[in-house]
C-alpha cells in the first residue's frame, strides 16, 4: 500500500468512525430520554399507555432489528414518509434501543424499595418530582452497568445500517474493500476500531456514571 493510499484509508476510517460514534451518540440520549418515559408509563395507571408500551417493546425485541431498519427505510415511504438513510438509521436505531432500555430502566424502578415511595409521599412531594429526584435517581444507579452494555450493543449493531447506504464505518470498510479487493486487512482493520471504540466508550460511560450517580460503578 502507497502512503496516499494509507492515508485515504485512514481519513475513510475517520470518517465512517465519527458517522458511528454520532449515530450512537443521538441514539442513546434519545432512546435513554423516550425509554424513561415508556418505564412510567408502563406503571402508570393508565391501562391504554400500558398496553401501548407492552406491545411495542414487544414487538421490537422479537423482530430482527434489519427488518426494522428496512421497513423505516424501504416500507415507510409506501405510506408517504420518506426518509434520507441518515434519518432512517435514526430512527431505527432509536425505536430498537428504546425497546429494550424501557425493560432494563423499568426493572431499576421495580429494584427501588416501596419505603422511598411511601417517604417521598409522607414529604408532600408531587409524583413528577418525587420520581425525578428520588426513585429515577436511585433506579439509574442499580441499571447502570445494564445501560452501558446496551449502549456498546447498540453501537455494534449500528454496522447493519450500512446496508441502507449510510456510510458509517462498516459502510466505509466495505467501500475500501471493493477498491483494492484487500478483504482481510480491511476487516481485521475494521475489527479492531469496533473494538477499541467499544472499550474506549465503555471506560468514558462508566467514568461518568462514576462521577454523576455514585462510586461503586464498573
């Protein structure tokens, strides 16, 4: 391999790298803000938002996430709604990892005992407030390392969105390839970001769990 061809190869692993790690990133704020919610309302009293929620989580977390992504991508714009691939790995990305973080948020809030709720109530704090300062908080702390570990999934699983012609880093990889038909360097390559990507983002989400929820988290 040539010097220019080196680093041609490099700003293409930049660039498919930095497309992953903002697809990630948006997922996981959004997802984690919508999955909250979803866990309330899961236990709220309202019989249609549980049923709602149910459904949903369970109709993601027993389809395979590429025929998600390929219903958001190819199947939404039967309906009028038609998304650039950015977009649609977005959402689907987001749909997927709400799904699952609903059950691992809604099992932190089952983990919370029923005396922080009955002290909360015996304190005259409103629901919302009792259940952002102290139930959430608490709940955060027991999931934490659940949370993280479906984070660094749902970046793995974000290779799949190259299939739709987003050039995040599997997409980038599978370009070089076809290029200099170096299949088993390209990959091994390719390989090993994942890898130092998926360690490097773990130590980062579990400095600040440290630092914002409580000591005790690895």
């Amino acid at each position: 391999m040539t010097s220019e061809m080196f680093w041609e190869a490099l700003a293409a692993i930049g660039r498919g790298a930095s497309t992953t790690l903002m697809l990630i990133g948006i997922t996981a704020i959004v997802g984690l803000f919508l999955s909250i919610i979803a866990a309330a309302a899961k236990r709220s009293g309202i019989r249609v938002l549980r049923a709602a929620v149910i459904a949903y989580v369970e109709l993601i977390r027993n389809t395979p996430f590429l025929v998600q992504l390929f219903f958001v991508f190819f199947g939404l714009p039967a309906l009028g709604l038609r998304l650039d691939p950015i977009t649609a790995a977005l959402l689907a990305m987001i749909l997927n990892m709400t799904a699952y973080t609903t059950e691992v948020i809604g099992a932190g809030l089952d983990a919370v005992p029923d005396g922080q709720h009955d002290a909360a109530r015996a304190l005259g704090l409103r629901p919302y407030v009792a259940f952002l300062k102290i139930i959430l908080p608490q709940a955060l702390v027991v999931i934490y390392p659940a949370l993280v570990s479906q984070i660094i999934i749902m970046m793995l699983e974000s290779a799949v969105v190259s299939q739709i012609a987003v050039r995040e880093l599997t997409h980038e990889a599978e370009l070089w390839q076809a290029r200099t038909f170096r299949a088993f360097e390209t990959y091994f390559v390719i390989a090993m970001v994942y890898l130092v990507m998926s360690i490097a983002l773990r130590r980062a989400l579990v400095f600040l769990g440290k630092r914002y929820l409580a000591a005790g988290i690895t």
